[in-house]
C-alpha cells in the first residue's frame, strides 16, 4: 500500500511540476513579449497635470481623470459603491 501511495504521489507530482513550469514559461512571455520584435510604432504621452488639494483621495481620482479627458464610463458604478 505505501509504495502505491508512493508512485501516485511520485507521478501526480511530475504531472504537476511540468504544468508549472508550463504556466511559468507562458507568463513571462505574456508579460515581456520574449518572441516579438519590438517596433518603433509605440506611443507615448505625457501631460502636466496639477490639481487642487482634495479631502478624500477617490476627488482627487475623480478629478483628475475628468482632466485627462479619460473614459469615464464606470464612474457612476464607483461613486455609488465606495464610501
């Protein structure tokens, strides 16, 4: 019985060792693009940006991204969830 234990425990171990490593390879070439190559069509902003002084941090988001002329289509979602 124990080397039965043993061996299931043995190969469900190297069936899970290689999904990691698997898994571990494919994030980091999600995350870092390792087999593309990296193109000059990239683009860049940047934007001075200066605000008022705010009580709560969530005016200052608010504000800030009304600034930016960022999306703003979760805003009432937010503002009716945080307090």
């Amino acid at each position: 019985m124990r080397t039965l234990l043993l061996q299931i425990h043995l190969y469900a171990g190297l069936l899970c060792s290689s999904y990691l490593v698997i898994f571990g390879i494919s994030s980091l070439n999600y995350n870092h693009h390792f087999g593309e190559a990296i193109s000059g069509d990239e683009s860049h902003w940047e934007r001075q940006l200066s605000l008022r002084a705010f009580e709560q941090d969530r005016d200052r988001a608010f504000a800030s991204r009304a600034r930016m002329e960022m999306s703003d289509q979760f805003e009432s979602a937010l503002r009716g969830r945080i307090v």
